[in-house]
C-alpha cells in the first residue's frame, strides 16, 4: 500500500496525495511566497479535527 502525504499551509490542508505530487506542491506554494509543509496522512487527520488554531475572544 502506497503512502499518503498531506500538504499543510497556514489555513489549508490538501487532499491525501502521493509523496512526489506533495513535494511538487510545496514547491508551487514556495514559490508563490506561501510557508507550506509535508504531513503523514494520519497527522493530516489529526489536524483536521485540531480546534487548536479557532481564537476565541470572548
């Protein structure tokens, strides 16, 4: 079974993709100035259901 890798940006979390289409679009990112970087799919899912980065300001 192929491994899946998630590209992870400030506000986006791609869909699951190979590793070589992961690299390609963490380069496409860098050189559009946006700080991107490689997770392991089961990370991704982690973060997906991270409430971590919602401010609460009441």
């Amino acid at each position: 079974m192929e491994k899946k890798f998630i590209v992870r940006t400030d506000n986006v979390l791609s869909d699951p993709m190979p590793r070589e289409e992961a690299i390609k679009k963490v380069k496409e990112y860098e050189r559009l100035g946006i700080s991107a970087y490689i997770v392991s799919e089961d990370e991704g899912k982690r973060l997906e259901k991270s409430k971590f980065h919602e401010p609460k300001w009441e």
